[in-house]
C-alpha cells in the first residue's frame, strides 16, 4: 500500500483536514513518534493506520495497544512479555507486544490510562529502543515507530500529575489534533455519503443519497459522538431505506432536538444558568450518559462536569 492508497477516500473538506492531510504524508515517511488528540470518534485510529500504511514500514505489523481494555497487573507483561518461570502462569516464554511490533508500528490508544511505572519502561523503550522481558536479565533491543493517541488533553494530564512530562515530551514531537465534527462541519455530509456507499457495497442498502431535508438535518447536529456516531446514524437509516432517497423519518428524532429548540414558545429570554443546564443535559443525552465522553464534548474535566450537575441537580 502506498501513501496514496492509505489516503485514498479520506474527506478533507474542511480546512482542519485540508491542513491534517499534508502532515500525516509528511510524518509516514519519519520514525519519530507521533500524538494523536481528540474527542471520540475523531478518527485517531484511521490516522495512525496512515502513518503505518503510507510509510516505509507499511511491510511491518501493525500492533494496537487499547490501554483501558488491558488489567493494569497484566499490562507490563502484555507489553513487554515475559520468562518462562516469571510468574505463577508464566510456563512458557512469550514475546509482547512491543517485540511484536519489531520493524512496524505501535499504537498506544488512550496512552493516558497507561500506568506510571509503566509510562518510565516505555520512556526507555522510545529512547533506547531496549527494554527486558517480565523476570529477564537479557536486554533486548527493537526497532519500533510509536504512535499514541488520547482523548483527553494530555498537556493537563501533566500538570495534574497522572501522566509523566518526560513521556508527554517525547511523543509530542509532533502533535496531531483532530477536531470534532462540529468544527468541521463541511465533512459532515461527504462523510456520510461515503458511509452509505459502503452500506451499499454490502448491499444493506440501494439508497441513493440523503433527500435536502435530511442532509439539513444532518449539517445541522453538533455530533458529541463525531464520525462514530454518525456512521451509527447512516447504517441506521440504510437498514430503514431499501432504496430510494434517505428521508428525515429515517434519521434518529433527536438530531433535528438541538438546544436552541428548547426554548420555543417561552415568554422569557432564557439566563445564561438555562442556557448552560439545558446543553448538559443535551450533551448527556446525546452521548448515551457517558460522564467521560460528555465532559469531553464541553471541554472541562470530569470534576468540573459533575460539579454543574450537582449545582443544576441534573442525575
């Protein structure tokens, strides 16, 4: 696969990609490391598939490394392996996934929830390209691109003290934002035209595209859930839509529900404290209650997100 083909179908409308896409071509062809930040559903994994894919090391594996979904006592081996004999269960040798990655690229998704003692090990591994498996003596050396992602901003994950600054540093050689949906919302339709020509690939559907009503609708919304939310909505609507035009009635009801609606009819001008109690509760909504990725979408902290529902008394 070359730079094009890894490349090739993505949607840079807006000037936010149109400014992404020359950097990600310049960095595939680099071994430094390389952060990704943005909400959920950005497309920090697409990006790091172009970084590997459209470089040299497209040849070389590709190991992801979900951060959360790993127990935090199981982690150090699943990185790094482990000697026959170093734990309890430990019968055999076994590589991990940074001897894995060896000649490719590892990607660390949500590296913030990656634990301190580990945050040093990796330190070592990016700027000595060696480390030792769990319960060894030999040190072994490799040749890995790192990629890393987060969802949150990292910078403040320093200053909090839950991420070590000598790591931040090293990964932010060059940093990559991606920005939410609703700054882009030029992307909005092309992407979701290219979602449902791949329901239609798979023969999910034979619709046509988006009647003007229903690409209104979906320019309109503020997307919390960005691109992974909106390929929900399009497969929604190509298992709604045999053939023919999508219409509104196929688009979920609350992506014409936006938070200026919520004052029609009213006698007063709304206060501020409305205004910013109706959007939590919107946001809240729209992203299914999760306290994470709402705090996310307004661009505040957890704690600070739980502190307005407690002032507003939103549950």
């Amino acid at each position: 696969m070359t730079t094009a083909e890894a490349l090739a179908g993505v949607v840079a409308e807006s000037r936010a990609m149109r400014e992404l896409v020359p950097l990600v071509l310049r960095l595939a062809e680099t071994r430094s490391p390389v952060l990704l930040e943005g909400e959920s559903g950005t497309g920090k994994d697409l990006v790091a598939y172009w970084l590997h894919y459209g470089g040299p090391r497209r040849e070389g594996p590709f190991i992801k490394v979900h951060c959360p979904s790993i127990p935090a006592e199981l982690l150090e081996s699943e990185l790094f392996g482990h000697e026959k004999g170093a734990f309890t269960d430990a019968r055999h040798a076994k590589a991990g996934k940074v001897e894995m990655a060896a000649g490719g690229t590892l990607y660390f998704d949500q590296v913030q929830d990656l634990v301190p003692a580990l945050q040093a090990k990796l330190l070592r591994v990016i700027e000595e390209r060696r480390f030792e498996r769990v319960g060894g003596t030999h040190t072994l050396e490799v040749d890995v691109r790192f990629v890393a992602a987060a969802n949150v901003d990292l910078a403040g994950a320093v200053r909090a003290g839950r991420f070590r600054e000598d790591l931040f540093h090293r990964l932010n050689v060059v940093p990559l934002h991606l920005a939410p949906l609703r700054n882009r919302r030029e992307d909005v339709l092309p992407l979701a035209e290219a979602f449902l020509a791949r329901e239609r690939g798979r023969g999910t559907t034979a619709a046509s595209g988006f009647a003007p009503e229903a690409a209104e609708i979906l320019k309109g919304y503020l997307w919390p859930g960005n691109a992974r939310e909106l390929r929900s909505v399009v497969e929604r609507a190509a298992i709604l839509v045999p053939a023919g035009e999508v219409p509104p009635s196929a688009l979920p009801p609350q992506l014409a529900e936006q938070p200026a609606t919520l004052w029609a009819g009213r006698e007063r001008r709304p206060t501020l404290k409305d205004v910013e109690q109706a959007y939590i509760r919107w946001v809240l909504d729209a992203v299914g209650g999760s306290q994470t990725r709402a705090a996310a979408v307004l661009g505040i902290s957890r704690k600070a997100l739980w502190e307005k529902r407690r002032r507003y008394g939103i549950g």
